[in-house]
C-alpha cells in the first residue's frame, strides 16, 4: 500500500458512526476540512484500490453533498444495500440520491458477489437433494443459471440446479469416496459469481439422517466426506450350509 493510499483511508475511516453522533455544524466543518485534505490525493490509481463504500464517500466530501453522504453512512450501517445494472458485462452501483458519480466510482465489478442461503437437505435414493437460494449480489436478472460445483482438488462435478419458486434444487450423485467441498455458481447477464455454498442457512434448516459411510460437514462450505465401502464378502456354499 502507497503512503498516499494509506493516508486517503484513514481520512475516509473517520466518516463512520462517529460522523453520524456529532452535532450536524461539526458534520459540515468535517466535510469541509476532509474536502480540503482529500485535494491532490485522490489519483485515478488511487480510487481504483478504493472500495466502493470510500469511493462514493469521497465523491461526497468533494462535492459538499452533506445529505447525501450521511444518508450513505446511514444505509451502510443499516445493512441496506442499493442496486445494481450490468452494462458490457460490468457491475454498476446504483445510488438514485447521487447524481453525476463518475462511472468508474461506481463500478464494483471486482467486489460483487454472491447472495446464497441453504434451505434444505434430503436424501433421494443415493443422491442428495439440495435446496437454496442464490444470486448475484444487488442485481436483479429474469434469467439465472445456478451451478453446484463439487470438487476434491483434482477433479470437479458440476450439477445444474432447476429454478423453482423459491429458489432452487438440485439432485447430486454421491462421489465414489473423498472430500468434495461445495460450491455454488451464478450465471446472469453475461457476469458469472462462484462462492462457497452451505456457510449460510435458512433457520428451519435441518440436517438430514446420516448414512453409512457419507459425513456431511459444515464449515467455510457443504463437505460431503464419503469413506470407500468394501463390499461384504460373499460367503461359499459350504459355509451357508454349516451356519444352517
């Protein structure tokens, strides 16, 4: 990290919750003063290693847009999260209470990801039936091709999920033996997210009856541990007929 990279986040650090305690004059000497410190210092190579959230506070501050910026703090420590479009196979955020942001301040095609929940578990003769939800974090899209990606390090099984009301589901063939952890990947509007899959789950989610051989864990992600079964040696004709 630059020394000026370092020095423009600290400035941009302080315009947090504590920003939103103080009395609404002091908000206005902070931008003002933030306004004069941040001049010469935010480069175009410079908002580029910005996050969006620092990016769009700076615009802010340069701006003097003293609403706008507390009702982006506001948002942000609220958990709520504006929209966004796809254009050229780029992600841009969409603020309607900030006019003219420069395109580049509001493209967070590196940051985006993926929105997922497990909802379900169940066994369907020797598949594994799972139900989720999943999608491209803040864009809307009518048409979703999820994925479930299983692998082991060497090798990778792809499930296309169907879409359902709800979400989706999908029926997964046992691997032979191994560990396979589970991902799952979201394709919409020509932008494709993958993302560890099972960290989050729905409260009703239940984990199902274990088999013989099959462990499901719950870590960073679904693993599906399968030990190899021996199968059962068959015994002579001679031996059935002592055990009688």
């Amino acid at each position: 990290m630059t020394p000026t990279l370092s020095i423009t986040r600290e400035i941009l650090r302080v315009y947090d919750q504590r920003f939103l305690e103080v009395d609404r004059p002091v908000r206005r000497q902070l931008v003002s003063s933030g306004k004069g410190m941040l001049g010469g210092l935010l480069t175009e190579a410079v908002r580029l290693e910005l996050p969006e959230s620092a990016r769009l506070r700076a615009f802010c501050i340069e701006n003097e847009l003293f609403d706008e910026l507390e009702r982006l703090i506001a948002d942000e420590i609220a958990g709520h999260r504006e929209g966004a479009v796809v254009v050229g196979g780029r992600v841009y955020a969409v603020y309607p209470y900030l006019r003219g942001v420069p395109r580049q301040d509001a493209d967070i095609t590196a940051e985006v990801g993926v929105d997922h929940l497990l909802t379900a578990l169940s066994w369907e003769k020797d598949l594994l039936r799972i139900r989720g939800q999943a999608a491209i974090a803040r864009v809307q899209a009518r048409e979703t091709v999820i994925e479930l990606i299983l692998g082991d390090g060497t090798a990778e099984l792809r499930v296309v999920a169907e879409n359902t009301e709800t979400g989706f589901e999908a029926l997964v063939p046992l691997p032979e033996s191994g560990t396979w952890t589970v991902q799952v990947s979201v394709r919409a509007l020509g932008v494709t997210r993958i993302a560890p899959f099972g960290s989050v789950r729905a409260e009703s989610f239940k984990v199902p009856k274990q088999r013989e051989g099959v462990d499901l864990l719950f870590a960073e992600d679904l693993v599906i541990t399968r030990a190899h079964l021996t199968p059962p040696k068959r015994r002579s004709l001679f031996s059935r007929l002592l055990r009688r």
